[in-house]
C-alpha cells in the first residue's frame, strides 16, 4: 500500500538532490528523446489497465465500452462546468509567473520553489488516478510514471528555487497517500459490487490521454474528465 506515492516522492527527492549536483540541464535532443519514452510508456500503461478492465462474454464488453464512452462524456461535461481544467490553468499561469520573475539570491527562493511544485505535482490527473489505482488495485505503475516525470520537473526547478523543490515531496507523500489510503478503505464496496472495472477503464484511459499531451499530438483537457472517475461507477451501480 502506498507503494506509488513513494515512489512519487523518492523520484522528486532523487530529481532535486540530481539537479543540485549537476552541473548543467540534460541537453534539447535527450529531454526529446525522454519525452518520447515517457509519451510511450503513458500509452502501454494506460491500453494495458483499460484491456484489463474490459472483458466476460461480448455483451459484457460492449456494456462495459458504452459505460466507459458515456462517463467520459459525462465526465467532461461536469468537469467543464465546474471549471477543473480552467482553475488547474491559473496554477500553472501562476507558477509560470513565479518561475519566469525569480531572481538568484531572492530571499523567498524556498518558499516560493516549495509552493510552486507543490501545485504543479499535485494538481495533475495522474496525482488523482494514480493514487486510487494504487489504493484500489495496488497498480502502482501510473504513479511510477509519473514518478519520473516528476523528477526530470524537479531537475529543472530546483536549479532555480533551490530546496524548495525537494522539500515538497512531502505535501505530494501526503496528499497522495491520504487518496490512496482512502481509495483503500473504499475497495471492498468496490469489489462487492463490481464497479472496479469501470474505474479503472476510465483511469486507463485517462492515462492514454496523457500521452496526447505529452507528445504533443493533441491538446486534451485532461482534469476536465476527473468526475468521469465516479460517473462510470455510478452508472455502472445503476446499470445491472
């Protein structure tokens, strides 16, 4: 248990304790190559837990496709309304601002370093699906993900914003943890009335998403389909 969330703050801590030390940023061509790999791997993980999640006899899966399709429809419909993605943008205009007028020798550095990525860690999809998959499943693979994206985030930052960016490992422990532990405590309801398949066919394909994103292939308003991760359920509780 708590298996992604360590590892989620072990890849921040290596990241920022990495990039204190090295002497210069990887160079334009290894972060391509790197974003590649990760674009990659974001679609294997996200097919690979959707396939699991769908199967029975063919009726079954076309059911299970159609509760999958509607909340994500559904999803992004609440989540539009309830303005998810535009309120994570203004964290990260907000970051971008901090990032873009922080100054060496600035005496809010760790202050500000430690706020910053503590949003910008947080506030991503992957933080919400990874955790309830690894509380639910003990599918830790999504938060091993972006473990690595999160320290390569890190080697970044911290050459700006010092420890800061190390210290909040932390909050990202906690608050991961915390979703984790309860996504836990909710497992057996889960189970008892079939409703993981669902959950974890959204989070899987929520995750392939993130894969448009990071190579660029689409632009995808990815924390805009969070709700969809108790819609399908629902319908699916709904729906015998």
């Amino acid at each position: 248990m708590m298996t992604g969330a360590l590892l989620n703050a072990i890849g921040i801590l290596s990241g920022g304790l990495l990039g204190l030390t090295m002497k210069r940023q990887f160079s334009a061509p290894v972060q391509l190559a790197l974003r590649g790999l990760m674009g990659v791997v974001s679609v294997v993980v996200g097919l690979k837990l959707t396939w699991m999640s769908i199967n029975g006899t063919a009726i079954h899966c076309l059911k299970q496709i159609v509760i999958m399709v509607l909340g994500m429809m559904l999803g992004k419909l609440v989540g539009q309304t309830l303005r998810i993605q535009d309120s994570l943008n203004q964290v990260g205009k907000f970051a971008t601002r901090k990032f873009t007028s922080a100054k060496p020798g600035d005496p809010n550095l760790l202050s500000d370093g430690f706020l910053i990525c503590t949003m910008l860690f947080c506030a991503g999809p992957m933080a919400v699906i990874g955790s309830i998959q690894d509380g639910t499943m003990g599918y830790w693979e999504i938060l091993a993900l972006k473990m690595v994206m999160d320290g390569l985030a890190a080697m970044g930052f911290v050459a700006i914003f010092g420890w800061g960016v190390v210290l909040s490992a932390l909050p990202v422990l906690v608050y991961q943890g915390g979703i984790t532990l309860l996504a836990h405590k909710l497992e057996p309801f889960l189970r008892a009335h079939d409703l993981l398949d669902s959950l974890n066919a959204e989070g899987g394909m929520m995750v392939f998403c993130v894969s448009l994103v990071v190579l660029e292939i689409k632009k995808v308003d990815l924390s805009d389909y969070l709700p969809s991760l108790f819609i399908a359920p629902l319908l699916t509780f709904y729906w015998h």
